[in-house]
C-alpha cells in the first residue's frame, strides 16, 4: 500500500514565508505615518497660538476702547501691554505687542493693537523653519 503524501502547508509552517514582510511594510511606512502625526500636532499648536493672538488683540483693542485719555481711568501703552499679556495662554515673554493710537487718543478716534510672535515649526526629516504669527485689533474709542 502506497502512501500520500501532502504539500499542504499545515499550522505554522505556512507562515514561514511571509516572516520579514510584515517589518518591510512598517519600516517603509512609519516615516510617512510620523511626518503625518508630527505635521498635524504643529499645526494644532500653530492655530493655538495664532487664535490665542487674535483673542489677546482684540482684548487690548476692547480696554484701549473703553480707557480714552478722557476717562476717569486712561489707558497708557503699559497698561495696554499688561492686558494683553493677561490675555495670553503661552509664554507670554515671547509675545511683542505694539499699541498704535490715532491723532490724540481721544472720543471717536481709533486705537489699534497688534500681538506677534515667531515660531519655529520643526518636523521630523526636515530642517526647522520660522512662522511669524501675528493679529492686529482696531476699535474705536468711545470713552
């Protein structure tokens, strides 16, 4: 009585062959997937910052508004820079903000404040570049 025989691979065996192909894929594919994760993290910080500018901007704009040289309490550009520093999340040492009054800071004039800051945007497999980020807030004085 002859026996058969079977190539059929059965249990483990069949899996010898596929053995480096699963650390190729991932070896070809984790720098792409990093540059992704890395990419949107900045960009999620980058929009931090540029909203937490624009909100700072029109806090300063909103006081200078409300404290002409008129009022019982007039805004000065210290005083101005203080709320706006206030209004800042992160680093607020880092923030350069310049406050810009028309004519004589006075009734129906128009005060403007402008937050800036630079920012170095780094990513894996690519050389850091710089961002500048920047608001400007203008109101009308109206005390």
């Amino acid at each position: 009585m002859m026996r058969k025989f079977s190539f059929r691979r059965t249990g483990l065996s069949r899996f010898h062959a596929e053995d480096g192909g699963a650390l190729i894929e991932v070896a070809l594919l984790m720098p792409v997937v990093l540059l992704m994760v890395f990419g949107v993290v900045q960009f999620g910080i980058l929009m931090l910052k540029y909203s937490t500018a624009c909100y700072a901007a029109q806090a300063g704009a909103r006081y200078a508004s409300l404290h002409s040289i008129t009022s019982q309490s007039s805004a000065s550009d210290a005083l101005i820079q203080q709320v706006v520093k206030n209004n800042l999340l992160l680093d607020q040492a880092a923030w350069t903000v310049t406050t810009n009054w028309s004519s004589a800071n006075t009734v129906g004039t128009t005060s403007s404040v402008l937050v800036s800051n630079t920012y170095n945007v780094a990513l894996p497999f690519s050389r850091t570049k710089q961002i500048t980020i920047g608001s400007t807030a203008q109101r009308l004085i109206v005390r």
